[in-house]
C-alpha cells in the first residue's frame, strides 16, 4: 500500500522559533516502508516499488499495518551521509555498500491511518513501533528550535542540511506544506558558461582554471533571457547536441557539493559576474 509522501518547502536561511522541531536533512533518498497482512513493500517517493532491492529491510522486525516515512543512506569512512554511494546501492546489491533506513515519521499505525494526530503525537506513536535502534533501523534524532545553532554545526561538517517541522502539523499526504521547511547547506562557486544544450536546457559549466564543472540545468527566466542575449556572440562550434561557446559569460552558482568526480552536483544560478 503506497501513500504518497508530504513534501516541503525550501527556506534560504534557518530560524529559531520553539514551536518548530528541527532535525537533520539526509542525503538519501526518500523511501516508504509498509507492512500489511504481513507482507512489506517499500517504494520510493515516486511510487516505484524497491522491495527486491532491499531485501534486509524485509525481515526487520515491526508489527503489521504500519507505513513508515523516512530516508535511506548510506554513510562514508566519516559516518556522512554519500549520496553517490547510495545510489550506488540503488542500482545494485553488489556494490556491498551497507544501508541504513532512518524514520523520520509514521503515517499508518494498526492498520489505521493517523495523519490527523499532531507530529509530535506521531513520534510518541513511532517511538513505540521502533522501540530498538540499530545500524539498519533507526529513528531520525530531533530538538525543538535551535535550528541556527544546529545549521552552523552542519556547515561545519559539511552535512546536507536541517529540515524545520512544525511541532503541530498534521501529515499531509501529496502536499507541499510550509509546515515542513529544508534549509539547504549550499556552496558558492564562480563559474564560465561554456556551452548550450539544445534539445533541452542546459549551460555547460567550466571551473575558473578550464577544466570542466558540470551540467547546470536551473536558471530562473530573468538568467536565461539574458544569456539568449548574450550567447551567439562566444559561439566556437556546435554538434547535433551542444552549442560550444567560449568561456566567457561569467557567473555564481550554488551547488550542494562536488561529486566524486569534482563535478558540481545540482548546480543552479545565482547572479551573473562582470
């Protein structure tokens, strides 16, 4: 049985405020756990069945007629989240990459849907479902406030980011809500527009010294009318995929961090440099 997650809203800056719980933003990939007539599926956010990939989370030890909300990682030798690693893991069991499945929420508890009750009642509830923690099983810690104190701790560990909940919120199947809040841990890096993609959009990226940064395919409307202006002017050449443009066009962009391959990952725009 699928329930379609409650999504949130993006905020630019954390915010402390009592009334808000604040936990830690894990870079996985959202999964929904479910147990009924004690058969467990669990699928991603997007209703894709992933049982047969996981096959260590069948056999956890939870009552029936529940559905669990929360993230599954896979951690690096400093114990951070690596989300390369858990894709990795995602696309195959061989890659002998160890998950953990971290439970931020419950949406179904006996068999009885309780996303009605308050979250902080619902964490009382996951916290009876989920009485034993371990590497595989765990629950996702969290505090009331603190979120600035708490984003400054994560920058300097270079985590993902915090998520701020509203302690009263509801569970809001297929929503987003500003009741749910991500502040990303963003980095910052000056970059030359080297290309087009033409079928669909996209600005090939060159780091400052020339070697290449990635694929940005994020730049509000305001960014891309004025590169259209300005692009025909450094075109070099072009193929059936890419216009190749001399790395002129300078601009910012925020990424979350560099892959294994030091390539940006999700680079998107931010201001053009002159």
């Amino acid at each position: 049985m699928f329930v379609s997650p409650m999504l949130l809203h993006k905020k630019q800056y954390p915010f402390n405020d009592h009334l808000f719980l604040t936990e830690l933003k894990l870079d996985g990939f959202r999964t929904i756990w479910t147990k009924f007539d004690n058969k467990v599926r669990i699928y991603t956010r997007h209703n894709n069945e992933i049982t047969s990939k996981f096959p260590e989370l069948v056999n956890i030890p939870l009552p029936n007629g529940i559905i669990l909300d929360g993230e599954i990682t896979v951690t690096d030798d400093k114990g951070r989240p690596d989300f390369e690693a858990a894709m990795e893991r995602f696309m195959s069991k061989k890659t002998g990459h160890e998950i953990s499945y971290s439970v931020f929420d419950i949406i179904y508890h006996n068999g009885e849907k309780i996303t009605g009750l308050p979250l902080l009642d619902r964490k009382e509830v996951l916290d009876q479902v989920i009485t034993e923690e371990t590497p595989l099983l765990n629950k996702v810690k969290w505090f009331e406030g603190n979120a600035e104190q708490y984003f400054e701790l994560i920058k300097q560990y270079d985590l993902e980011g915090i998520v701020q909940k509203r302690a009263t919120s509801t569970y809001q199947i297929n929503k987003r809500s500003h009741d749910w809040l991500k502040v990303i841990n963003y980095k910052y890096k000056n970059v030359y527009l080297a290309g087009l993609r033409k079928d669909k959009f996209g600005v090939l990226l060159n780091f400052e010294n020339g070697n290449y940064a990635g694929l940005m395919e994020f730049m509000a409307p305001q960014g891309r009318k004025e590169l259209y202006k300005q692009y025909k002017d450094f075109i070099v050449e072009d193929n059936d995929k890419f216009v190749y443009l001399e790395p002129k066009l300078k601009a910012k962009v925020k990424y979350r961090n560099l892959t294994k391959k030091g390539l940006l990952r999700i680079p998107s725009f931010v201001e053009w440099i002159s």
